[in-house]
C-alpha cells in the first residue's frame, strides 16, 4: 500500500482508504469536505490548522500498515 507523505492532497489520502477520516477529524482537520481538501496537502492544511503534520502523517501511515497486517 502507498505511504503518505506530508506534501500528499488531503483528497488524494481519502480516496486511498477512507478509514482515514478519523484520523484527520481526531487531530483538529474537521474540513474534509471542502473544496481546499482537494488541492491542499497535508502539510499546508496542517500549518493553516495549526497541526502537526509529521505526527498526522505518522498515524495515517501506521492506521494504513495496521492494515496491511
């Protein structure tokens, strides 16, 4: 499965797995419907938001490895 990085668009992740909604939704990212989310990456929203993008990118990657398993 692909890893997520933070220059990665936010709708890009949500078409890759959407069990990663929660994810973004329990660190504060609660726009995921608009219109941003699909030309914005991680790492911009995140500085927008005032979140930590490596410990987002760092627990999609580990929701999407624990998959894998």
């Amino acid at each position: 499965m692909a890893k997520v990085t933070p220059d990665m668009i936010i709708a890009d992740v949500l078409k890759l797995d959407k069990g990663t909604v929660p994810i973004f939704l329990n660190n504060g990212m609660h726009c995921l419907g608009c219109p941003s989310s699909s030309g914005e990456s991680i790492m911009d929203a995140c500085a927008i938001h005032g979140i930590d993008a490596d410990k987002l990118v760092k627990e999609l990657n580990d929701y999407l490895e624990g998959k894998e398993a």
